[in-house]
C-alpha cells in the first residue's frame, strides 16, 4: 500500500515589508504538529492511505510515450495534465468506498475440492431470493435452445430450434411474449433493450417486438448461423453460411458492411466487448479479427491445429479462449503479444465458451459444463482446476453469463437451465450505463442518450482509445508543407544576435568575439553528438557480427 | 462450505414513493464505461452541431435617429443606457430593455464628432463640427423646462474627438492638438502635440488613468503622460490609425484599428512589434471596444460587419452581419460583457449577443451543469478536423466573401514573390521579416 502525497508541502513564509508591526512571520499550519487542548496527537496523521492497484485502475494515460519534437509549452501543458490525471485517479480510487455490494464467493472447507459441490447443496446453503434464482425450464418439444440476456441482465430471450420463440423477464419469472416462427431458429439476441429481439431464422433475419409481433424481415442477411449485437455502435453483426459478415445499424436500419470473410461457412463468432471487433473462429484453425471499416481483417491468429470450435473474450479484451477440434482448450493474450497464455486438453472439445464480468470462464462440453476461475478480477482463469461443474439434462447449445447476476443460463436440448455460481457477476452496477432497476422513464432517458452518443462505425478498431492520441504523422506533414509554402522554417532556430550592451561594451570587436562564442559552443555540441552517434553505430556493429556464426568473408566487411 | 451469492435487496434500489427521487447508484470503474473516448467525441461533434443551430445573436434595432450614428456611449452605472450622436447633431439617450428612446437633444449642428460620460454619471459631454464643447445632465430636464447644456465652451478649432478621465474631474479633446480640460475651466489646462496633423481620437487609460493614446492622421499613435504634460513616445504604421482601446484588464496593452483592414495589439513598453495583428476584415477597422474581461474586443469595419477577436488570436472567432445593415462606424461592448451595440451608417443601432449561441436569463443547475459541460467538450476536441470544420463555419455576404478571395489571392502573389526572391539572391541578403515587425515603420521616443 502506497500513502497518497500529503497536501501543502513547505511553503516559505510571507514577510510583509510595508507592515513592519508584524514580526512573526505568516506559517502555514502543519497538520502533523498540531495538538488539541488535551495533549492528544491523531495517531494517523495525514490522508488515508489508498492502495495502489485501485489508483493503477483509474489511470489512463500512458505516460512511457512521448511526443517526439515538442515544443516546451505542449509538454508543460502536457505535465499540468498528468499531475491532474493522478490527482483524479486518487479521488476515484477514495470514492470505491462508496459502492455498497460485495461480489460473492465459494471457499471450500479444508481442502475441499469446489468443482465437487453440486447447485442443490448450494441453493439449500444459500438465502431465499438467490436460491429462487436457481431454476430449470423442462422444454423438450422444440428443439435445443439458445439464449440471450439483455443487456441489464433483466430479460431473458431464448429460441429453440423448432421455431419456439419467447421472452420473459426471468427475475419476476413475467412472460412477455411466446410465439413460434413456424421455421429453425438458428440463433437469438437482444438488441439494444428489452424491447426489441432479432431472431436468425432458416432463411432470413427477422426482428420482433418483445410482445412477439414481426417488425422486419431482412431479406439481405439470409441463412445466418450467428449473431452478435455491439450495444454502443447500434450495429447487429450476422455471420452466414454463405461466408458473408454483414453489419446492420438498427437505429437507422441501413447495412453498413457487408464483407466477404473468404473462408468458407461462418459458424464461430464473438465479440470482443472492450473494442467492438468481431472475432470468427475458421475450420482451418485460425481466428480472424474484424472491423467495418476494412475490408481485411485487422489480424489472423493461428489458434488451433483443427477448426476452431468456440471462441470467447473477457470484458476487459485482455483474454481470449478459444477451444478447437484438436481437444484443446487456450487462452490468449489480447493485448500486445497475441500468444497463448495457458492451454488444457479437455476430455471432449469445448463447443462453447463465455466468459463473466469478474473473470470466470466456462466451457460446454457436450452435457457438462465446467467453470474456471482466476485469483483476482485482472488475472486469467487457471485451467488447473474448475471452479464448479453441472451435468445437463441434454448436450450444451448455448451459454451465458447474466450480467450483474451470480448466475449462469445455459440452453440445452431439454430446454434452459439458470445456475448459480457465486462470484460471476459485477456487484455494483452504474446506474446511468445499465441499471437493472430502472424504471420506463429511466428507461426512455437512457435510450435517448444512448442514440444521441451512438458511436459510427468507421471509429471501431483495435485500440478504442486511438482518437486520443496526437496524429504524429498529420503533423509532420502539415509541418513540411508549411515549410515549402513559406520558403523557410518559422520554428527553426533564429541566427545568434548578440544583444548591444552599453558603456562601450558593444564594440565591433566585441560583438564578433560573442558571435564566435556561441558558434564554437554549437559546433562543439554537433561534434559531441556526432561522435557519440558514430560510438553507438560501431557497438551495434560488433554485437551484430558477435552474434552471427565468423565466416571467411568477414576480413572483407569494414 | 463457505458460500455466499450476491444478492440484491430491491428496497435500496428503488424508491419507495412516486415522490422520491429515483435512486442511481454510481461506478466509476472503466471497464464499466467502454469507448470513453469516441463517445466523448460523438458528444462534443452533437454540441458543436448544437451550438451552430441555436447560434442566433441578433437581439434588436434600435430606430429613430434621422441621420447615420456616429458615436456611441455608454453610462458607467447603468447598463440600461446608451448614448448616441449621429450625424445631423441629435443626441439621443437609449433604454436598452426597452428598446426605446428617452430622450432627444439636438446637441450641435453638423456632425457630433464625440460624446463621452463622466465617470459618476451624473453627466455627459458631445462635441461637434460648431467647434463647441457642451456638459449635459444625464436626467431630463424638469417640467417645463428648456434642454440646455450644462456648461458650453466655444473653441478656436474644429474638436474631433473627446474622452473623459475615468477617476477625477478632467476631459481630453483632440483635434489639432490634444487639450486637456479641467471641467471648471474654459481653457484647456494644457496642450499636447508631437508633429503637424490633425488627431481623430483620443483614449484615456482606464488602468494606469494619467496615460493618454490618441491617433493622428500622419500614421502615427502617440502616447501621452498627462502628469508630465508630454508626449511620451509614438509608433509609425503602414497606414493611418482611425481609433484605439485600452485592455480594461491589462494596464499597458491597447489595441489599434488601422485602415490597412487590420488591427494591432500593442504592448506599450515595447512599441516596435505589436504583440498581435488581427486580421480578418476586408476594408478599413473603423471602430474597436474591448469586453470588460478584457480577453475579447470587437471590431467594427467600413465592410458591412463586426467581428469578435480574442486578444491572443490573431483571427476573428465570430462575425456579424445583416442585409440590412450599412458601414458600421461605432460599436460598444456592454459592461457585463454579454452584448455588442453597434451604430453603423443607416441611422440604426443594433444590439447583439457577444455569444450566438447563450441562453439568455437565469439558468437552473442542470441547465447550467450541461452548459459546462459541453463548453468543456468542445474546448477539448476543438482540434479534430470534423470538428474544426463545424465550428469554423459561418455565413458572410457574397461581398466579403468574394473580397476575402481575392485578398487571399493578393497576398499568396505577394508571398511567392517574396519566396522567390529570397531563393534567387545570395542568402542573407534579403532579410526575411516576420508578418508583426512588417508593418510598424518606426518608433519614436
């Protein structure tokens, strides 16, 4: 833990000079030698400590990276602004005493294994309201199903495969609309609240209303195996068997890409929730990242030795796990190098993955599913041992965690099933982002907002915070067309002038010997420059042809 | 087994009455608030949008003068009022939240070349081409009497131009000399001059009050001491100087509105480069006022428009203008910095919003808390090109329009020259001047 730096250092003190009545000067109170009227001394002088990880979090400028060839007035100014960077990110860091939820937790006792406790022993070990959030839907006529919270983690959308569509907010246990489509249902989201559903049928897509009745039917995204919705861009990406990957922006209905992905039927998609790329997983192994805004994919990594089966990526964007025909199981560092972090095989592939908002992953493998865990909120799930597991009623065909809820649902082919796993969920939600509590008013407010601030889709890529960042190279260019337009550099140094001084001091002489001064003072600088230059340039020579194996030829090389 | 599940009590989440407010819970954590950044860009590109759409600073005209105004004044305790001179001699006394004249005098005949308030209030002097000087009392006269100038002095020659000091009992007149009055005296209790021209205006500096500029037909701006009865040093331009102002804020920075379409901010202490040429009109400066803040002045120009500089800008950040609109000889910012007045050649004052797009009236805090906040926005991503682009924008005249082209086009010829010229000779030789040091010829002391 690091103290937070103490208020008001020594400031010299103020001698009035017109006030000679005054004799003592002015001090500033210094809070460690004050004492009360009793004698007693605070026995934790200063502010209260903050720990440090918590001020890391809040911290967002990246202060290793520097403007190259900045004037002296862009880097005070730049100065100010970090000093009040830090400033604000230890008063956040005091305000996390405020949030009023704990997450939850599963300690086994002396050494018990958590992966053998079953969900009965925990609802039986847990209050009334949780356990009631335990439940099974027994839906075995209309296929396996898949499901969707919002993005409150309010309302349930689940469709099954034989057309049986239906909405409920899960908590109250309140049906709002059950319909069947009379086709396959094939995948089923939530747009941007409760009060829209997009449903990718056999042939086209197809949007309701939560009171199940049709709203559109897109006929250009026909046969889509997956859907994902990016809630700040308004944009519903669909994958298709014909191997197109089409965004359509929802709130003005128009598709904004369609984009051909060359490889084949797209099965696998997910979307990365801390930059809006799309990652669809391909049966030659590799992972392809995309952006509206290209038409190539912004990367390819190769994560498997078969197809890749499932993919999934944290809320923070740093992991990603993906899970192939090869049986195995990797996770994948995001940010920065994009290698495998750990690997598991698994008895049978994983055919689907997701991860929560703390961290945990978990992993369908035909009837069973297994959850991971790490040691704190920014560390990657260990794959050593699962955290908990479940056996189904029916094979794994959809998984996720409800938002700000302990609580995982799981479709299958004998319906839904919601399961608890304490510590998934965030406890404390912002209330102006997504408030599961909100009331319509709220409700409404919220969804003006969201549109007037609704991002375009030309800014999605790999790092969102890329339009913070000073355009180096905008800015050089303008510099060398000013230069060419004005016929000299406004910025370049000007020639040396010596100042005139008075009482004969500025003879010619005299203003020649400064000139040269100040000349053989560059010159020397340009000289030590240089040789140091010339130094460098021959250590990393000779570390080069260190390194490689002597041949014959090297007596000819300089 | 230790378990716990978390678990919500609705209670502290929802209010408990209709009549409560709602409750939100606030989480300050970053991953919960993705796309900080585009968001905010997205928000500031909505508030520039939205600052043009409500940008509508015309407030009212003031009509009623028979001839062009010439002058204007305002009253140092009220700012309700404002003085007019126009060009057929009548002064007139405006109520500006009524939008009415009080009161009509016809104070000279020909034109009132200046009118001026003394610091209390309680009086106003003109001056006009009858060579006379005339004190009138702010309040009208009384029932049944005449309208009859305080106190009249008669002079020599014609006076052009008149300030008053802004802490004691003295006026300063300019016409071939600067005289300097004390208001009990028929003579000028001193007489300044430096050269043989005629002086147009004459300013009193609000900060340092015994320092005097004023501007002279022979190019030239001369400072003066009063305390010392001289003049204490003066700068040549390019082309002639039609009036100055005083920073309120600053006590040695004045700015010049010169007939070469620019305008030179001066520091006092070193009169050899202006600290900022402003230019952005197309034809003569005629007038110049600063804002009470002391940050922004207004300019008023023989093209048919005003602008408003910021002090430290060298290009104009808002321009305005009307058909119906003529040359604009005299403009004044209000003492609470909010409005503009100006009197321009088709007998009409027109009052302004200094900001196009302020609300006017009383603000509630949330209407005030989203004021700030998308000023601070705006502030912020001021630099991004779209964004740049939206909030540069404005309509001007076909007139000013085309005339900016063909000036960009003129000075583009003239700077190519320049380029070439210092290509072609030995390096050196051509000295290369910046844009501030081209246009002051000299500086005498």
């Amino acid at each position: 833990m690091e103290t937070a730096p103490k208020p008001g250092s020594d400031v010299p003190p103020k001698k009035d000079k017109l006030q000679t009545k005054r004799k003592k000067p002015r001090e500033w109170k210094n809070p460690e030698s004050q004492r009360s009227l009793s004698g007693a001394q605070d026995p934790f002088p200063g502010p209260a400590p903050v720990p440090v990880e918590v001020v890391q979090k809040f911290c967002r400028i990246d202060k290793s990276r520097k403007l190259p060839r900045s004037k002296a007035k862009t880097r005070s100014r730049l100065e100010v602004a970090e000093a009040e960077e830090e400033e604000t990110s230890i008063k956040a860091a005091r305000s996390e005493l405020l949030l009023a939820e704990e997450p939850g937790f599963l300690e086994g006792e002396d050494g018990e294994d958590t992966a053998k406790i079953c969900q009965a022993d925990i609802v039986e070990a847990v209050d009334i309201a949780s356990a009631a959030k335990h439940f099974d839907l027994n839906l075995r006529q209309f296929g396996p199903y898949r499901l969707n919270y919002s993005r409150t983690g309010r309302h349930l959308a689940f469709g099954g495969r034989r057309g049986h569509v239906a909405a409920l907010d899960w908590v109250t246990k309140k049906l709002m609309c059950e319909i069947n489509v009379m086709e396959a249902v094939r995948d089923i989201r939530f747009l941007h609240s409760e009060a829209l559903l997009a449903v990718a049928q056999n042939r086209w897509l197809h949007i309701y209303d939560n009171q199940g009745i049709e709203l559109h039917c897109i006929r250009r995204c026909d046969r889509v195996t997956r859907l994902e919705f990016l809630p700040f861009h308004f944009l519903l990406a669909t994958a298709s068997e014909t191997g197109f990957l089409t965004y359509l922006d929802v709130s003005v209905g128009k598709i904004v890409a369609a984009l051909n992905a060359r490889a084949g039927r797209l099965d696998v998609m997910s979307q990365n929730p801390y930059n809006a790329v799309i990652h669809l997983g391909h049966s030659n192994g590799t992972v392809s990242l995309w952006s509206p805004a290209m038409k190539e994919p912004l990367a390819k990594i190769l994560c498997h030795r078969g197809g890749v089966r499932a993919v999934a990526v944290d809320s923070t964007g740093t992991y990603m796990a993906t899970s192939g025909l090869d049986h195995q199981l990797k996770i994948f560092d995001l940010r920065g190098t994009y290698q495998p972090l750990s690997t598991r095989t698994l008895p049978h592939g994983a055919g689907h993955l997701a991860f929560s908002q703390r961290g945990l992953l978990v992993a369908g493998m035909g009837d069973v599913v297994n959850i991971w865990a790490g040691q704190g909120k920014a560390s990657p799930p260990s794959l050593e041992q699962p955290y908990l597991t479940h056996r189904l009623s029916g094979p794994v065909h959809g998984l996720q965690f409800c938002p700000f809820e302990d609580v995982l649902g799981v479709g299958h082919s004998g319906g839904i099933t919601s399961m608890l796993v304490p510590g998934a969920g965030e406890p404390n939600f912002d209330g102006l982002e997504s408030n599961p509590y909100r009331s319509r008013k709220q409700r409404q407010e919220w969804e003006v907002k969201a549109l007037l601030e609704k991002v375009p889709a030309e800014l999605i890529c790999l790092d969102p915070r890329a339009l913070a960042e000073v355009d180096v190279i905008s800015l050089e260019q303008g510099k060398k067309e000013r230069i060419e337009r004005l016929g000299y550099d406004p910025e370049a140094k000007a020639p040396f002038q010596p100042k005139p001084k008075q009482k004969g001091r500025s003879s010619t002489a005299s203003l020649v010997k400064r000139k040269r001064k100040v000349m053989d003072e560059e010159h020397r600088d340009k000289v030590r420059q240089s040789l140091q230059q010339q130094q460098q340039q021959q250590k990393e020579a000779k570390a080069k042809s260190t390194g490689a194996r002597p041949s014959a030829l090297d007596r000819f090389v300089r | 087994m230790k378990v716990k599940m978390l678990s919500r009590n609705p209670d502290n989440y929802v209010r408990d009455t209709k009549l409560d407010l709602q409750r939100v819970p606030r989480n300050y954590d970053p991953t919960l608030h993705p796309f900080e950044v585009p968001r905010e860009y997205v928000r500031a590109l909505n508030a520039t949008k939205l600052e043009r759409v409500f940008a509508k600073p015309f407030l009212a005209s003031l009509d009623g003068h028979r001839d062009g105004v010439n002058c204007l004044a305002k009253h140092p305790k009220n700012l309700a009022t404002v003085l007019s001179g126009a060009c057929d001699g009548e002064v007139r006394i405006w109520n500006l939240t009524q939008r009415n004249c009080i009161r009509t005098i016809q104070a000279h005949e020909g034109f009132v070349r200046g009118i001026c308030t003394r610091f209390c209030g309680t009086s106003f002097f003109t001056v006009g081409d009858d060579k006379t000087v005339k004190q009138w009392k702010m309040d009208g006269p009384g029932y049944g009497e005449e309208e009859e100038p305080l106190h009249t002095i008669l002079g020599k020659t014609v006076y052009t131009g008149i300030d008053h000091h802004w802490k004691e009992a003295v006026f300063a007149t300019c016409g071939q000399q600067v005289d300097i009055w004390d208001e009990q005296r028929t003579n000028p209790i001193c007489s300044m001059t430096w050269g043989f021209d005629s002086i147009s205006s004459v300013k009193f500096n609000p900060v340092e009050t015994f320092l005097l500029g004023s501007c002279a037909s022979d190019r030239n701006i001369v400072l003066y001491d009063m305390r010392q009865a001289t003049p204490l040093k003066k700068v040549i331009l390019d082309m002639r100087t039609n009036t100055i102002c005083w920073n309120p804020m600053e006590a040695f920075i004045f700015t010049a509105a010169n007939e070469d379409y620019n305008l030179y901010t001066f520091d006092m202490r070193a009169l050899d480069t202006p600290v900022m040429v402003h230019m952005d009109h197309v034809s003569a400066v005629l007038d110049v006022d600063y804002s009470p803040t002391g940050k922004e002045f207004v300019s008023a120009s023989f093209d048919k428009s005003i602008r408003i500089f910021p002090v430290d800008k060298s290009r104009s950040r808002e321009v305005y203008h009307t058909k119906r609109m003529q040359h604009v000889i005299c403009v004044k910012w209000t003492s609470d910095s909010k409005y503009i007045m100006c009197g321009s050649d088709e007998m009409n004052i027109r009052l302004w919003k200094a900001n196009a797009s302020e609300k006017l009236g009383v603000l509630t805090s949330r209407e005030k808390a989203a004021k700030d906040y998308n000023q601070k926005l705006k502030e912020k991503f001021q630099h991004y090109p779209h964004i740049k682009r939206i909030a540069r924008h404005r309509h001007l005249p076909k007139s000013i329009y085309s005339q900016i082209q063909e000036q960009r086009i003129m000075k583009e010829a003239r700077r190519r020259k320049e380029v070439n010229r210092i290509k072609h000779s030995k390096p050196g030789s051509v000295p290369i001047v910046s844009e501030k040091k081209k246009h002051v010829v000299a500086v005498v002391k």
